[in-house]
C-alpha cells in the first residue's frame, strides 16, 4: 500500500471529508482504486456514508463498478451494519440516473407497461452481484444466515439475493436456519422459494437435518412443504432410519404415515427394524412390524433382526418377532444362526426359548462347529445338557474334527464329559 492511500485512510478515519475529497481528486483514479476494498472498509468502521458516498461517486465511472457495490454488500453484511446496507442500495441501485429515467418518461407522457418497469428494475439490480463470494466462499446473504442476522437476510432477500445459493460446503440458508432451528427463517425461506429437497455436500437435505436433531415442527413442515420423505443422505440414510435411530416416536409415526418407505436401507443394508432391534427399541420394534416391516431381511453381513435381537439379548423383541414369522433357522453370513448365537452368548433362557419354538438344533456355522459344540466350548452345563435331551447330535463334529467329547475332554469338563459318555450309552443301547 502506497503512502497516498494510507493519507487517504487517515483522512477517512479522522472523518475529514473536506480534506478527503481533495486528497483522493489528487491522486490517479487507477492507483486508488486497487484498494478500494480497504477504503470502503475504513469508511463503515467510522459507520459515515457521507464518506462512502464520496468513494462511491468517485469509482461510479470504473468498470469495476459491479465488483466494488458488490464488494461493499458483503463487507457491510459481514458487519452487520443494516443501516449503510440500506442507505447504499437505496441510494446506489435506484441512483439519480433511474430517478431522471422515469422522470423524463413522465415528462413526455410516455406509457410505462408492466415488462418495461420490469426491465428498468432487473437492469438496476444487475449492478450489485448478489452471487459474489468472500474468499471463504460466502455470498452476502450466507454471511446473514451465520451470522442468524434475520433482518439483514430478509432484506438482501428481497433485494433479489439468490435464495439456494450455497456455501462451499453445499450449505444453503435454509439449510443453515434448520441446523440451528429456527421455525420463523424456515417458514419465511420456503415461502420465498427456497427449495426443501437441496443437499449440501455431505448429502443432508433439510428432512433429514430436521430428523438427527429431533426437530418435530421442523420435520412436518418440510413434509408439508413436499420434502422428498424417502431421499437418503450418502450413507443410505433416511429420515425414517435417522428417526428410528434417535427412538423419537412421534416423527417415526409421521414419517410413516405420510409415505415412508419402511424396509428402505442404508448402505450397511440395515433397515429401520434391524437399526431398532440394535438399539433395543422394544415399542418402535412392534411398531414398525405392525405397519409391515419385512421381519427376515438382512443386511450386508447377514443379520436378521432376530438375530441381531439374539446378540443383544433381548427376550422380548425375540418373542414379538417370532410371533410374526420371523425366520427362527436363517443364519448370517458366518452362518450364525439364533440359537448359535445365543449359544455363544451363554444366555440359557433364549437358548430353550428358542429350542422350545424347533429351532434347528443341529444347524452348523461356516466352520461346523454347532450349537452343541459352542456350549461345550463355554463349558456350559445347563446349556449343553438342554441342547442333548432335545436331540443334539453329540457325535457331529466341526471341520477341525473336533466333537462335543473331544472339547469337553480338551477343557476338562468332567460333567458335561460323563453327561455326553452316559447319553452316548443310551442312545446306543436303544439301537
């Protein structure tokens, strides 16, 4: 920065219009003006618009002049100073010379139609670029939404700022005002067309930002605003999944209701029921199985609900789903079945629930090993004694060749050891 500048700062900062004006008359216009950033930034700290004024009228004849009105919407938005921003659109964009235009039309009597005023109007209002962005990427009216300035944000708005221009990150001003939930805004945005179904980069549109933060009023106004109810986020997820996920039951039934679709999955295959049945959700569980949830769809690992039930141990979603023929022998992709996996969990009550509702008690895993096998392995002693007198193969080995004896000997379980010696007898004694 040359040393006239910095006179000329001085001067705008010392509010000496008398001696600014000769000052900036006395220095070459395409020197100054490569600062002009810097000037304009110095005026609205001293908050004088005879100052900027000055300046204006100074670059008017530039051909940046787009570029320095534009410029200045965003310093003042950023300073929140809705008072310049006014007086330097109301004086700036309808100058003297739109005053003299429609003057000198009713000086001669001539007829201005609807198209031609808005013409006139269109052409005023392309001199602010309302689409230019900071070095961080943000138009004016981005600035107001973070800033949650609702007046300055309304009144770029109605000046004609780009309601669905985004930030960097694919942020418009709705989204912005639905992540901090403000209902007015959001009202206000969509009745000024601000589009519902947009996404910024990570792929959140508005429904599904309204359903991560429980958001209730939100969710039932973008629905009723025609929110795409089905449109996943890049993960797959839905604004059922993401509700089902928070447990809130009030927007789970208003998803559904209004036409969610309730076996849609992410990209780990899991659907709402499988996501409820890992978060041990009972009340949502019935719920979405009454409404017609698919009871024995998997996801890419081969997990039924049941079976994701059977690993968190949850009797009661267990019996629900088994009521409503959820498959008892589908197994995953390790070939777990439900009764392996309670097996492996050691839990004794689902084990005979699920053997007193014919689960296959000999249904083997990838690796062979059956649900005999695994209590012998945890030395389970109530367990591997159920799974023998309801008919477990005692003799079935895994594709280590091991069978239940060789491990109950390997373990030195004695008792399971002479049960599966004594049961052994038996059975032979009967052929």
């Amino acid at each position: 920065m040359n040393e006239k500048v910095e006179e000329i700062i001085d001067r705008i900062i010392k509010n000496d219009i008398k001696n600014l004006k000769i000052t900036i008359e006395n220095n070459p216009k395409n020197e100054v003006i490569k600062y002009y950033k810097v000037l304009f930034e110095a005026a609205i700290n001293v908050n004088n618009p005879i100052v900027i004024n000055l300046l204006y009228n100074y670059f008017m004849n530039s051909q940046n002049v787009t570029e320095i009105l534009s410029e200045l919407v965003l310093l003042l938005t950023k300073n929140e100073n809705i008072t310049l921003l006014k007086y330097i659109i109301n004086n700036f964009l309808y100058d003297n010379s739109c005053i003299l235009k429609f003057l000198f039309m009713y000086r001669n009597n001539k007829p201005v139609n609807k198209k031609d005023l808005i013409n006139i109007i269109l052409k005023e209002k392309s001199k602010f670029d309302w689409d230019r962005v900071d070095e961080e990427g943000d138009t004016s009216l981005i600035i107001a939404c973070d800033n949650q300035n609702e007046i300055i944000a309304k009144y770029l708005i109605e000046q004609g700022a780009n309601i669905n221009k985004a930030d960097y990150n694919g942020n418009t001003p709705l989204i912005i005002f639905c992540k901090i939930g403000n209902v007015n805004m959001v009202g206000y945005l969509i009745n000024h067309g601000a589009d519902v179904n947009i996404c910024n980069k990570c792929g959140y549109r508005p429904l599904l930002i309204a359903c991560t933060k429980n958001d209730e009023t939100l969710v039932k106004c973008f629905v009723e605003n025609n929110a795409d109810i089905n449109k996943a986020d890049y993960y797959g997820n839905t604004p059922l999944i993401y509700a089902c996920k928070n447990g809130n039951e009030n927007i789970i039934k208003y998803l559904i209701d209004h036409g969610a679709d309730i076996n849609k999955c992410d990209r780990n295959g899991d659907t709402p029921l499988i996501i409820v049945c890992q978060k041990k959700n009972e009340v949502v569980a019935k719920y979405l199985i009454q409404c017609g949830a698919d009871v024995n769809k998997e996801n890419n690992y081969g997990y039924t609900p049941l079976i994701i039930a059977c690993r968190n141990e949850n009797q009661i979603i267990i019996n629900y789903l088994l009521e409503n023929h959820a498959n008892i022998n589908k197994s995953d992709h390790n070939g777990d079945t439900p009764l392996i996996t309670s097996c492996i969990k050691e839990n004794e009550a689902i084990t005979k629930y699920l053997i007193d509702k014919k689960a296959d008690i000999n249904k083997a895993d990838n690796y062979g090993n059956t649900p005999l096998i695994y209590s012998c392995k945890n030395g389970n002693k109530v367990i591997s004694k159920y799974l023998i007198d309801h008919g477990a193969d005692i003799n079935k080995s895994n594709h280590k060749g091991e069978t239940p004896y060789i491990i109950s000997s390997k373990k030195g379980n004695s008792m399971i050891l002479n049960y599966l010696i004594k049961v052994d007898h038996y059975r032979n004694s009967q052929d």
